[in-house]
C-alpha cells in the first residue's frame, strides 16, 4: 500500500514537472512575459487656417456666444469609437480621447473662432454675461470615428452648426462637416486617424468661417446672400485630400498630441 502512494506521488510530481517546463517553452518562445498595452489618450489640437475673404472686414461689431455641442449617444464616452460596418460599432478601451468628445469638439471650434477674429466678442456658455448675446451659435456631431473594414480604414467626423439671431431668435446660418469629407487613413495606428479628424476639423472651419465671414459682411453692406453663394464659396474652399503615412518613432504610447499634418501624395 505504501509503495502505491509513493508510485502515485512520484507521478504527480512529474505531471506538475512537466507542466511547469512547458510553461517556461511557451514563454521563451513569446518572449518572456507577455507585454501590457497602455491606454493611450487622444485631443485635437488647432491648426491654423487660410484662405480667408480676401474683402473682409472682420471683427464684426457683435457678442457671440458658442455654446457647447450635443453629440449623438453612440459617440458620448471617452472611448474612440471604430465602426466595422453599417450595423456594428465598438467602443476601443485602450485608445480614449482627452475629453468627453463633446466638449472636445466644442473647445476645438471655439478657438478656431477665436483665432479667425470675426466678432469683436466670442464667449462660451460658461461665460457670466451682464446681457443677452446677439448671435448663438450651437451644433451637433453625428459621427467621430474610425470605420475599419479589414484592410481599409477611414476617419470620420460629421457635424452640423447654426448661427441664431437672439433678437428674432432667426437662423441667419447653417453649415456642415458632411459624409463626403470623411479622409482614408493610410497607416493602422490609430494616432492617424486622430490626426485625419482633425485635418477634418480644420478643412471644415476654413469652409466655414469663410460662409461667415461672407454672411456678415454682406448683412453690413445689407446685401442678400442666396444658398447658391454659399454653395459657391464652399467649392472655392475645398481641398484634394491627404494621405498620412508611416508613425514618428519618438511617439510616446501613453499620452498623444497629433499635429494634425498630413503628408501630401
């Protein structure tokens, strides 16, 4: 009976032997111990941009206040979103923006207000007024995200803004970031399809800091401004897009400030 227990014990013990020396096979072959990936966070920087009325009279004398975005439900979280087709969509829990996308877009646009000076003053919701603003300004982001189909990826940022006159509550402004301007994204590294929407972002303000501009120079020379104007100069806005290429060596993997530049063709 003992020499049985004994047998058994020997065996288990080479059982256990065995397994502990195949451990160690597998993880010498994958390299020792298997890497954490850091999360890594996103924000979109502001670019400068060109291509102004070449007849502006900007700052025009008015207080507008920019208030901050709504963005659909599916985009609210921190998390960056990756599409894999019309029906399904994933948050990416190891690559989040800075901010609630909301207010990242909404920051992003304010300062791309304030560096265009049309309006002798801007102000954000959260600014203490002593009196009502003459114009509002406020959007909405229908989509920000990478739509991924295996071998080919884009970026995508959609968007709606509108310019509301207080004082008769009349919309003298509408524009968008439309589908059509979405970029494809040349390099899987998700650091340049952040830096695509912002190239996004930056294109579509130059469109449409132009309309306004357009706008309220021609409510100060009281001239009347038809859909076919605007439609005009947005064409002459628009720009062949870009494609990005290979990711900086130096890139840190926990914390990103995309450039937003992207190599020409």
């Amino acid at each position: 009976m003992g020499r049985t227990r004994l047998t058994r014990h020997l065996a288990a013990l080479v059982v256990v032997t065995l397994a502990a020396s195949m451990l160690c096979s597998c993880a010498g072959v994958l390299g020792g111990k298997p890497e954490i990936r850091q999360k890594r966070r996103f924000l979109i920087p502001v670019e400068p941009i060109r291509g102004g009325l070449n007849d502006s009279e900007r700052p025009y004398t008015a207080t507008v206040q920019l208030r901050a975005f709504d963005i659909a439900r599916s985009y609210s979280q921190i998390e960056i979103v990756v599409r894999d087709s019309r029906y399904e969509l994933r948050r990416d829990p190891l690559h989040t923006w800075s901010q609630r996308p909301a207010s990242l877009i909404t920051d992003a646009v304010f300062e791309y207000l304030r560096q265009a000076q049309l309006f002798t003053r801007l102000v954000s919701d959260r600014d203490l007024l002593d009196q009502s603003p003459d114009y509002i300004l406020n959007g909405t982001v229908t989509a920000l995200e990478r739509f991924d189909s295996g071998d080919r990826w884009f970026a995508r940022l959609t968007m709606s803004m509108q310019l509301v006159r207080t004082s008769d509550s009349q919309v003298i402004w509408r524009g968008a970031i439309t589908p059509e301007e979405e970029l494809e994204v040349f390099n899987r590294d998700m650091a340049y399809t952040v830096q695509s929407i912002s190239e996004i972002l930056r294109r579509g303000m130059q469109r449409l800091v132009r309309e306004i501009d357009f706008i309220f120079l021609n409510m100060q020379r009281r001239q009347v401004v038809t859909p076919d104007d605007l439609a005009a100069l947005a064409d002459s806005a628009r720009t062949t897009p870009r494609r990005t290429t290979e990711v900086p060596e130096d890139m840190p993997s926990y914390y990103e400030l995309i450039p937003g530049k992207l190599a020409p063709e």
